[in-house]
C-alpha cells in the first residue's frame, strides 16, 4: 500500500472504526433465480449493477466495496456509492459512514484512491475479506472538510456525468438522421420502394461491387518490434472508432507488398471476423500504413463518395444485410463476395456530399464531447490525488452549505 502523506491534523483511522459494515443482510442469489425476480431494483455485485430484481434488501445512502473479484489498486475503482433500494450479492461489502464521523461519499474516494491490493488474499481470484478490509487504514480530515472534499470530487463527476448524457442524446439524433436521410434525403422528393425499403425516385439501388474496386483482403503477416517500415493496422488497434497511430506497431515488408497494401485517405477497412465482424473504419490522414488480413479494404469510385459510404456502413440496413449474410455466425465473419453484394442507396453525388456533411457534424460534436470527458477524468484524477493527500486543500470551500 503506497504511503499516505497528509496534514497534521487529518487522523489516520482502521476503516473498521470509520464504518457500519451490513454484510450479514447480504444475499446472493443465482442467475435462475434472478430471472424469476426481474424487476426495477439494482442487484448489485463486486463492481457494479449485474442485474434488477423485484425487491430489495438496503435503502438509503451506501459504498459497496468488492470482496472478491474486484479491482483494488489505486485508481481502479474498487467501491463505488449506491443510493435508494438495492440488493447486493456477497461479492461486495456493504459499508455506511458512521453518523458525524465520515462522509460515504469522501468515504468512496478515498477507496479508489488507495492501494488496497496487500490486503488481498488468494492467488487465482482475488478475495479481500472483512477482516483484512477492517484493517483497511484511512486518512480522515474533519468531516466538513470531508464535505468539502466530496463537493469538488462530486461536481467533477457531474459534469463527466453530463456530458455523457450529451453524447447518448447525440447518437440517439444521429442514428435518428441516418435512418431518415438514407431513406428520405434531403429534398423532400417522393419516394418509391426497393429491395432495402423505400427511397427517393431520383436515387438508385445498387451493389457496392459496382461502385467500387474489387475489395482486398489485407496482408497476413506479424507485426514487427522494429521502428523501420510502414505502421500495421489491424483489427485491434481501431477501438471506438479511432485509431491511435502512436501505438500501431511496424510491418517489415517488401516494397512490391508495401505498394499493394498501403492505405490511403478515404479507403474504407472492414473487419472481416471476430466481436467486431462488419464493422467499417475510413482511414483520414494515416501515416504510411498497410493493412492485415482480418481486414477487408473498399475503394470507392468517383461516383461514390467514400465518405457517404462509410456513414451507410452505420446504419440498421447495413447491418440487417449483414447480419442476414453471416446467418448468425459470427465465426464465419464476412467475406469479399458478401461486400460486393451489398445493396445501397445511391443519390447523386453532391447530395452524397450533402448526407456526409450533415452526418459529419454530429460525428465531431460526438468527438468534442468525448474529448471533454477525457479532460474531465484527467482532472478528476489529478484533484484525487491532490485532495486524497492534502496538497491541495478544500478548507477555504468550507461554508454552511457544504456543512450542514
């Protein structure tokens, strides 16, 4: 457990002494049983809500930290704050702050700030039971202080918490557009049925191999440790649809294949199997990079813009063609014939552009928002360790609102 710097007048206090432990009124209950009980209540286990069930076992304000299968290093969130009805399993303790002497919110932080893992038992599955978790020791500031502290952690987690909210209502609108521009466009045209439902009269239904070069499987090959040769995308390094091109490792390869296989601005990479199986990336200002085999690359033609493709490659009709292709089977994946067999909408190519743009915006709004709460979690982390350790101090935030 790292060292605890704190000020002198902070105490440090076994967490036995700081809390009510509610253990006993734990009940775990199995997966059968949990399907006979589905309801509105939390079920709460070791890291979180695994399920709701119809009744509840707490009311009220708790921290629930994991007993065993949790996460107990600093930062890695080994407890987390559970208010209102709720049941727990016996994978999590279920503690409260003593009246008048700590704060269940202060009391959370600090949990997640400490290394806990030396008062862990077990070698496959970790298990931190209630006597080494009794042990647990803490650094407790005076609890308006603890308030103090909670506010300013509390207030960095509402506003992370708001901004999620922003982007799920941003991807709720932009799915919203892209089911209504794909089918609808933008000129209020009449429409007239196809084989993937109804379109404008002016657009057409076309197969993708008609409007692309013949898609390519990517080159099967291992990554290099070395620093020399073009970077290896593969299907691990596009999480969340980006790519961090600092990470992607090496490929030494010829120069004949290194031609054959490099990427470009507006190539379009599809995973061909695995979790992601269908899943499209359009590459945009990559470094020299070639592609590996459980990848597939389309190349759009002129009349196809591949920045509207790749906004189709998101939509549900997308994926019902190629759900519909696998036939269930993940293993199988999708292939290059599957591809080219694709049907889409095809409008004009300045109203492609048109779609794009829209679709395009509320992308870049998503990634604003997604970068705001990178900057929130950073700063989160930051005040932690700062608050955690009395190097910065929440004694000039103390008034009689945070007090009482």
């Amino acid at each position: 457990m790292h060292k605890l710097s704190f000020p002198e007048h902070w105490e440090m206090i076994p967490l036995e002494n700081t809390v009510n432990i509610f253990d006993k009124h734990r009940i775990p209950l199995n997966e059968a049983h949990r399907q006979q009980m589905q309801g509105e209540y939390p079920y709460c286990g070791a890291n979180g809500v695994v399920d709701y069930v119809n009744d509840y076992l707490f009311d009220g304000e708790y921290v629930l930290l994991a007993e065993d299968g949790g996460y107990w290093g600093p930062f890695e969130n080994s407890a987390y704050l559970m208010n209102g009805k709720f049941w727990a399993n016996n994978h999590a303790h279920v503690l409260q702050a003593k009246q008048g002497l700590s704060d269940n919110y202060f009391l959370m932080c600090q949990l997640n700030y400490l290394d806990i893992k030396p008062f862990i038992s077990g070698t496959t599955r970790g298990k931190l039971n209630q006597g080494m978790m009794k042990r647990v020791p803490l650094a407790l500031p005076p609890l308006p202080e603890q308030r103090a502290i909670a506010h300013i952690l509390q207030t960095i987690q509402e506003a992370k918490s708001t901004r999620q909210r922003e982007i799920e209502l941003e991807r709720e609108r932009k799915a919203a557009l892209m089911d209504y521009l794909f089918s609808h466009g933008t000129k209020g045209e009449p429409r007239k049925q196809t084989e993937i439902g109804e379109i404008p009269e002016s657009w057409e239904a076309v197969r993708l191999g008609n409007y692309c070069y013949k898609p390519d499987y990517g080159y099967t090959e291992s990554a290099s440790e070395s620093r020399v040769g073009p970077k290896f995308l593969r299907i691990t390094d596009i999480q969340n649809d980006v790519v961090n091109w600092e990470t992607v490792p090496y490929c030494v390869c010829t120069d004949e294949t290194k031609e054959k296989y490099l990427l470009e601005t507006g190539n379009i990479v599809i995973a061909r199997i695995g979790a992601t199986t269908g899943k499209a990336y359009m590459i945009d200002n990559c470094p020299e990079a070639v592609f590996a085999s459980y990848l597939i690359r389309v190349r759009t033609k002129g009349n196809l813009s591949p920045i509207f493709l790749a906004q189709y490659f998101g939509t549900n009709n997308y994926w019902r063609q190629i759900d519909q292709n696998k036939g269930g089977r993940l293993k199988g994946g999708v292939n290059i014939p599957i591809l080219s067999h694709l049907v889409l909408p095809l409008p004009h190519l300045s109203e492609q552009q048109q779609i794009a743009e829209i679709l395009q915006a509320s992308d870049q709004k998503i990634a604003a928002l997604e970068r705001e709460v990178e900057h929130l979690n950073e700063l989160f982390h930051a005040m932690l360790d700062e608050l955690m350790t009395g190097q910065r101090s929440a004694v000039p935030l103390i008034d009689t609102e945070l007090v009482n």
